[in-house]
C-alpha cells in the first residue's frame, strides 16, 4: 500500500468518525433542548391547570398538582363531594388531559343541620349523632341563638350539630 493510498483510505476513516462524533454531539444537543422545551411546556401546562383550579373559588386545602403526558395528579383537602368533583370535572375538562388521579380528600365540616321533627328531643337528637344523650349539652350550646331551653324545641327549627370528632 502507497503513502497517498494508505493517506487516503485514514483520511475517510478520521472524517467519518469526526462526522458520526459531531452527529452524535448534535444528537446529544438536539435531546437536551427538546427535554428543556419539554419541561417548559409541562411547567406552564401545571401553572394553567392551578389557575383553573383556583378559578373556581373554593378554597382547597394542602392545594397541589402534578402533570406530565396527559396526566394530572391532583391532592388537596376540600369541605365537601361536591367541591371535589367540580375541581375533577374542571380539570378532566381542560385541553389535553386524558386521565385525573383524584387525590382530593373530603374533610368533615365542623358542624352539621338537623331539622327537628315531632317528637324529638335534644337527647334524643344527641343519641343518633354522638351514641350519648347526655351530649345534648353540646347541641345547646352551639344552637343559643335560637334555644333559651334545651326542653324547648320545635318541629321545623335547623339546629346545628357540632362535630365533636
């Protein structure tokens, strides 16, 4: 083999190596700019989604999402079920989400309403929320501004029943 064939024939190897380098260097480029778009895109859709969600006004608790490929992940605490699922709906209905993990939970609100009817008491009244009739005294307190005598209700009244829990 003669000095220009042998010249030749590395010279073709070397620029072909130094193609396929600088290719997979592009390559490499090309791959961390498409993952950096993607995370851009990914932290706006999740800003998007948190203003939707706060949009809607009702105060979830611990408030937090994650998104990635269609996919929204969403935590928080909420005073009802109807709470929960307007946050789920809003966020099922939103551009380019294909599935929702509910993670909302639905926390027991502090008190509750009971309309009296004929017959009732407050201990009564006491036994079917708390199992003690003795804890009418916690149904009266929360309900003074409608009772002067806890032996003084009537049909039609909207007490309160405070969570005791």
């Amino acid at each position: 083999m003669g000095l220009f064939s042998w010249l030749k024939k590395t010279g073709a190897k070397a620029s072909t190596t130094a193609v396929e380098a600088a290719s997979t260097v592009v390559d490499a480029s090309k791959s961390a700019s498409n993952e950096a778009f993607e995370s851009r895109l990914t932290d706006q859709k999740k800003v998007m989604l948190t203003g939707l969600v706060n949009s809607l006004g009702l105060g979830i608790d611990n408030f937090d999402l994650e998104y990635g490929d269609g996919k929204v992940t969403v935590y928080g605490q909420v005073s009802s079920d109807k709470d929960k699922s307007m946050v789920v709906s809003a966020l099922e209905s939103a551009d380019g989400i294909s599935y929702v993990d509910n993670r909302i939970s639905v926390t027991a609100p502090a008190v509750q309403t009971y309309t009296v009817k004929a017959g009732d008491s407050l201990s009564k009244i006491s036994k079917a929320y708390y199992g003690d009739p003795m804890k009418y005294k916690e149904i009266f307190a929360a309900n003074q501004d409608i009772l002067d005598d806890p032996n003084k209700i009537f049909p039609g009244q909207e007490l309160k029943i405070p969570n005791l829990g």
